[in-house]
C-alpha cells in the first residue's frame, strides 16, 4: 500500500452543516476531491451540491445528507449521534452554518440578535462538544474541528451587530476549545473567509458604490470562490495540519494586509 499525501482526506469522513451552497458547498466538493467521504447537514435541499458532487470526475469520496434545522431549538448532539452510528466514525466537523442580519445598531432587534448567536456561536460549541465526546469514546482519539470565522472576528463591520459579535466569539471559542482538546488529540482551528461570492453577500455584490469599495481595498482585485476556502478547510482536517491548535487563517484575497 503506498502512503498517502499529507493532503489526502481518503477513508475519512468529514461533517459539514450548511453544505447545501455557497461555502459549505466549496468546502464538501473540496473534500469530495481530496478523496473524503462527505455528511452533508442542513435545513435545506442539498440536491444541487449531491448532484455536484457526483457529476465531477476529479471527487472520489462519497456524499450522504441529514436533515436539521439549527434555527428550530433543536439538540444538536443527537443528530451528530445518528450520523455517527448510521456513517461509522466521523473524523472532522465543519461548522459552516450561519446566518446574517442586518440594520443599524439602533434599530436592532432582540431577535435579530438571538436568532444569529444561537445559530452561529450556540450550535457550532454543542455540535463541536458532540463530536469531541464521541472522538473521545472512540478506539482512534483523533479528530478535527473547523470552524468559519469571518473578517468580522478582527474587524467591526456596520449594520451586523449580531454577526459581528458571534464570529469574533468564534475565533474565541476556537481559542479556547484548542487549548483544551489538543492534547486529547483534537486540533480544531478555523477559517476567516473574505468577501466570497456567496448568498450572504449577494446584496453587498449588487449595490455597485459598495461593490466597488470593497475590491477597492482587496489585493487581490477579485471576489472569493467557495472553492478558495474549501481548499483551505482540507488543510486543516488532513494530517497537514497536526501541529496546528487554535489558529484562524484568513482567507481574504489580502485584505487583512492592506
């Protein structure tokens, strides 16, 4: 048997919520290329990605899907128990899902503020602790948590309170999970994507002055594709990556640099 690349994702099997589009689409086609077997979690249909994934001659892992809505109230942990024990093992945990409001700080609403924290700092620490206690329980001991940050973890924003708030807790809790886990054999580490073309930033992409600002400032002179944190996310869950604990990597076309 010859020695897999560094880079490789065979025979693993990787959890991504809100893989349905965007950068949970980018990120399970990546891992489809590198060879891992994808579970696909979200609330809407993931046709479109399952369909991808299979259409292309580069994937070579394999796709399946669950059903969970993150906004609903529900417990996390028992979705990612039935996946464990229908799938076998699953060695890395992509916290992709999330969502965005947006209205001036003195015009947001209390609910605007829960329903974005709950789904994008609540459920990505209860599933992160679902997945490490069955890691733990297993014969192996080792997994691989990626989470997706933002450049809101380093910079303020406007008009994106909540969202502002729960991706900097992100890179936070990112911190913390790391210093507690990596010796337990978990790394977990994430990904502050840039301005990526994806839904969230669709009404940003269609207003031309603030279109035209932001690839102003970017390096780069271009948008992101989901692809370009995909390629990211398999870094961090392949062996590549052992020696790396709590770390957030911008994705951002060099806009931090600027």
């Amino acid at each position: 048997m010859t020695d897999l690349s560094a880079f490789s994702l065979e025979g693993k099997s990787v959890m991504v919520t809100g893989a349905n589009t965007g950068i949970g689409q980018g990120i399970a086609l990546a891992i489809g290329r590198a060879g891992g077997n994808v579970i696909a979690v979200g609330r809407s249909s993931m046709e479109e990605t399952e369909t991808l994934f299979r259409q292309s001659s580069a994937i070579s892992g394999s796709i399946s899907h669950k059903s969970m809505d993150f906004g609903a109230k529900v417990d996390p942990k028992m979705m990612l128990d039935e996946a464990w024990d229908e799938h076998g093992p699953i060695h890395g945990l992509v916290n992709n899902a999330g969502i965005i409001r947006r209205a001036d700080a003195l015009d947001f609403t209390e609910k605007d503020w829960d329903e974005v924290m709950d789904i994008n700092l609540k459920t990505v620490f209860f599933l992160s602790q679902a997945f490490a206690r069955r890691v733990l329980q297993a014969s192996e001991k080792q997994g691989k948590i990626v989470n997706i940050a933002s450049m809101l973890s380093f910079q303020g924003g406007i008009r994106v309170a909540s969202y502002t708030a729960s991706k900097s807790g992100v890179m936070g809790l990112t911190r913390l999970l790391a210093c507690e886990w990596a010796e337990k054999g978990i790394n977990v580490n994430a990904i502050a994507p840039g301005y990526v073309e994806t839904n969230n930033t669709k009404a940003l992409r269609q207003d031309p002055d603030r279109s035209a600002q932001i690839l102003g400032r970017i390096p780069a002179g271009r948008w992101g594709a989901p692809s370009d944190i995909g390629d990211t996310a398999v870094f961090l869950l392949a062996p590549a990556s052992d020696y790396m604990h709590g770390t957030t990597i911008p994705v951002d076309g060099g806009w931090l640099a600027r």
